[in-house]
C-alpha cells in the first residue's frame, strides 16, 4: 500500500494531473493491486526510437515518478527477423539521454517465451486455441468485414489432441514459415474484428539475438503484450490510441491469467504527430537503406539520436511534450512548437560565440599593423555566473559579406560608405571604401576606428544603429556548417497515401558551407554535445565528425522561426 503521506501529495496536486495521471491517482487511492504502481516502456528492438516514442517515455517512466512507483524497460523482441542489438543498445542510450533510467528492470518478452508456450499449451489443452493450416492470404479474406461476420476455419474444430500434436511439431521445426499458425478460439462473427480468432503462434525459423535456435514458433504482439504485463507485475499498460481496439483482446488473454487481487490495466493516449516529418519507422528504414539520409541519427531524422547529434536538448524535447500534453484525440502538431521549446532552452544555456559564414576582409587602417588586443566576450547573458572569455581584436577582420553594401536603401543600418557601425565587444568602425576585383566582385573593405569607443570603456557610450560581429582575420579557424531544415517539404506527408513520400522530400534539407570562419575559442572548446550561439546566426553544435583539422558543425535552429513566414507567401 502507498503511504498516507503520498497520497496526499497526490490528491493535492490532482488539479495539475492529465487524464493518465488521475486514472493512475485514482487506482492509488481505491488500493487496486495492493497500493503498487509500475509501468512499462515496452519498444520493438527493430529500429531507432524517434520524437513519438518519445513521448511514451515520458508518459511511461514519468508516470512512475510522480507517484512513486517503477517502470521497467521491456524489449518486444518477438520478431527475430527484424531485431538487432544495435537497435537494443540505442534504444537504451536514448532513454538515458532524456534523463529516465529503469535501474535493474531491463527485461525482454523473451524471458517469457517458456511461460507464454506453456499458456498456449494450456489453452489448446482446454480447447480454447487451434491450429489452421491455411494461408495469411486465406485467413484475411475469411475475416470478414466490420458490418458481416467471419467465416470459420475449416481446421476450427480439430481436436485438443490433433491441436497440440501440430503446435508441438510445428516448434521442433518440422513445417515451413507459413504453413501452419496458432489461433485462438473466440468468435467469428464478434463485432471487433480483432476477437474473430487471431493468430497467437506463427513459425519462424531465424535465429533470435537472445534466444538463438531454441524457438521455431514466436508469439504475436496481442498474445505477448498483455502476459508479459502480468508476469513482470505491470499495474498499468500505457500505450496509444491505435491499440484501443485492441483493449478487449488484451483483457481476455490476461483473465486466463489474473485473478481478484492483481491484474494489469490497458490505458491509452494519443500519438505524437508533427508537420514536416514522417515517423512511419517502415518509412525511417527506407530512407535510412535507400541512402536518402546519413543514417538512423542524421541531424534532419525525427530519431532521438538525430535530434542528439543535432544539438537538440533533452529539457526541450520533455518540455515540448509537457506542452502539448496528452489526450484520446490524435492530433498534428507544429513541428514549430517543437522548435520554440528548443530555441528557449538554447537560449539559456549556449555560449555566445563569433562565427562569420560568408566572410569578407574588413581592414581598418588606422589600427596598428602589428596590434593584437583581447577583448572581453561575455559567455550567455541569460545566465547571472557564466563567465566570459578572450577573442583577438586586429587590423584586419572577417565580417558578413551580406552586412556590406555599397549602395544601400534607406534604413539599411549596417556597413555602407560613410556608415558608422559597432563591432560588437569591440570599437566603432566607419566605412571609408572597398576594394574590387576585375569582376566587380567586393574583396576589400577599408574602414577607420575610433579608439575610443571600445566596449567596457568610458567612450563606448557613444550609439550607432549597427552592431555586427566579426572575427579576426589571422586568428580565425576554418571550419564547415552543415545547415538543416525540415526533411519534408509538405505539411503532413501521411495524409497523401496516393504519393510516394520520398518525392515530398526537401531537396535543401542540408546545405553545405564550407571555409566559414570560427573564433579560436571555439574551436579550443568544441566537442559533441556542446551548444553554441553563433551571434546573429543560429544555435550550432560540433558535429561527431569532427576532427581537430576539420571542424564541422551542425546549425541546430535559426534564431528565429523564418518558415512559416516562408510557407505563407
């Protein structure tokens, strides 16, 4: 029984619970299954886990720790033809990322193989369950329809003994992969279509990653599930929406097991589903196989680990999901609200660095030739104790070809002939001229200082309308910025099923700039997970691929959203 104490806890905070939460506080309070509470996060090891799962991971492991209870790590590895350790052992590194941990709770629906054979045994025993020689093709078409009843098989009425001779045989490996299936005796005609006999045993005769050899027969998922629950002690099976038809099947296949005191309850919340994105996993395997993206974790993939390599946070993802919350209605959500959490949580925690991405040399010629100073950049205004660090102030400079223009319109406030700027941390700077090439291409651009004007001095005070940044020319690192947008060009690919999604793919999801110049700070301190605001650019991080000669580093998020506008013209 859960104390007294947390209960109150709980009752107090009721107001704040999601639907999920108050079934769960609800049960606690009524005593179901002695005061206990342990959930499950039960993942097909048959690929990367992406932005949908999750949200069941914060559903799943969340749920327990509000209230105190536990939740398990429950691999569904009941198809060995599709399962890895690779997917095994990302999926673990994923949950951890997002700061939820199962301690000594990893188990796999394999553990259960024995029981789960010696339950099927039973039922064929009793008669409740047969073997039917026909084909997929043969069973689907006798199904029926939701408004007409199915038909029955013409192997139903095998007996117990025949039945379980076949079971038996079919697990020694004696008949081919499709040949023969176990089904469960229900009910033909039921107007749930999942009752009218469904498939609990098929053969399969890869060899499973865990069990090897030993199995020729592998449970199907509504066989599985709902028994792994009740045999790891599961209070309450979180899952989605899809599986509320399948919420009946569960409850029958768990009473040949529960009794009065402790049975496992089936609850369900909708899926996540985001514009722009696609989180079909047969789909995420495509693009992955046919070489349309760099793996399960390219930065553009909506996988946790892509959103890892990214740069994305574990704290904005969980505060998106907070966000848009849980409900038994599906819904397509902005993939822009996923980005708002990202750029808020960026914002508070990424070093403010100089980066020039389309450089061009700025030479101020009445500086010292041989002057080098070290100026003071602040790290992250938004954090009170975070420091600052050293850049080189020269002669020379790089700053964005694009805040240069000749000839500009009106209230253009950066760099034009006789304009006035501020190169941010250091002095005000005014345009004299440039310098062009035989091709009218601008390759120069001369400008005077004023010395009295460097930031923290008594002179800075002085205001001009423009602020640029800039890095200095002899002390700047070359490196490369891979610069990623939405992987889809159309707003929600599943919604065109007469179209082949990868003709909806963005052609510039990734673009590619090379030779652009970093701050030697940056570069001292760049490793895999490090968040950085390029100033007047966007949030990158250092890419995996990265090596001390060749930085490379991936755009996370612009500083402010520019597709919706974009989409809207």
């Amino acid at each position: 029984m859960v104390e007294d104490k947390e209960l109150e806890v709980n009752e107090s905070d009721n107001k704040g619970l999601n639907f999920v939460e108050q079934i769960v506080a609800d049960d606690l309070k009524e005593g179901k299954n002695g005061g206990r509470l342990n959930t499950r996060f039960p993942p097909e090891p048959n690929g990367y886990l992406h932005i949908g799962h999750a949200k069941a991971i914060c559903m799943d492991f969340g749920v327990a720790e509000k209230f105190g209870g536990t939740c398990n790590l429950r691999f569904d590895d009941t198809n060995p033809v599709k399962e890895d350790v690779e997917y095994v052992d990302s999926i673990k590194e994923d949950i951890k990322w997002l700061g939820f941990d199962w301690a000594d709770r990893e188990y796999y629906a394999s553990d259960y193989f024995p029981q789960l054979f010696e339950l099927a045994v039973r039922l064929i025993k009793e008669g409740k369950a047969y073997v039917d020689d026909q084909t997929s093709e043969e069973i689907a078409a006798q199904k029926g329809t939701p408004t007409t009843p199915g038909t029955e098989s013409p192997y139903r009425n095998r007996t117990p003994e025949e039945n379980l001779d076949l079971f038996m045989r079919m697990n020694a490996g004696e008949f081919e992969e499709g040949s023969r299936v176990l089904r469960a005796k229900i009910d033909m005609a039921s107007s749930n279509m999942h009752f009218r006999d469904p498939i609990m045993y098929r053969i399969i005769k890869h060899p499973h990653h865990r069990t090897g050899t030993t199995w020729k027969v592998y449970p199907m998922y509504d066989f599985a599930h709902g028994q792994s629950d009740y045999f790891e002690g599961v209070t309450h099976s979180i899952c989605t929406l899809e599986f509320v038809p399948h919420r009946p099947l569960y409850d029958y296949f768990v009473d040949e097991l529960a009794d009065e005191t402790y049975r496992p309850r089936q609850i369900e919340f909708n899926r996540l589903n985001l514009t722009y994105t696609v989180m079909s996993k047969r789909k995420l395997l495509q693009l992955v196989k046919e070489g349309l993206v760099a793996g399960w974790d390219d930065p553009r993939m909506p996988t946790i680990s892509g959103m890892r390599r990214r740069g994305f946070t574990p704290a904005s993802i969980r505060n998106f999901i907070d966000r848009i919350g849980y409900t038994k209605y599906e819904a397509l959500n902005s993939v822009s609200l996923l980005e708002h959490a990202v750029r808020e949580d960026l914002n508070k925690i990424s070093t403010r660095v100089m980066a020039v991405m389309n450089p061009v040399k700025l030479v101020i010629t009445n500086y010292p030739e041989d002057q080098v100073e070290m100026v003071e950049m602040e790290n992250n205004p938004e954090q009170e104790n975070s420091g600052t660090h050293k850049m080189p102030f020269s002669r020379e400079i790089f700053i964005e070809r694009e805040d240069f223009m000749e000839n500009p319109p009106k209230k253009f406030f950066r760099l034009a002939p006789g304009n006035e700027v501020r190169l941010k941390g250091a002095y005000i700077i005014k345009c004299q001229d440039c310098v062009k090439d035989a091709n009218g291409n601008i390759t120069e651009i001369h400008c005077t200082y004023d010395p009295d004007t460097r930031s923290g001095l008594p002179g800075s005070a002085r205001k001009v309308k423009g602020t640029l940044h800039w890095v200095s020319a002899a002390h700047a690192v070359d490196a490369t910025a891979r610069i990623y947008d939405r992987l889809f060009n159309v707003e929600n690919p599943s919604a065109e099923p007469d179209r082949d999604f990868r003709e909806m793919l963005n052609p510039d999801s990734l673009k590619v700039v090379e030779n652009i110049k970093i701050e030697p700070f940056v570069a001292e301190n760049a490793s895999p997970g490090m968040n950085f605001q390029f100033q007047r650019i966007g949030y990158f991080t250092p890419d995996k691929d990265s090596t001390p000669g060749n930085l490379i580093f991936n755009r996370t998020i612009a500083l402010k959203d520019s597709w919706e506008k974009e989409q809207k013209k």
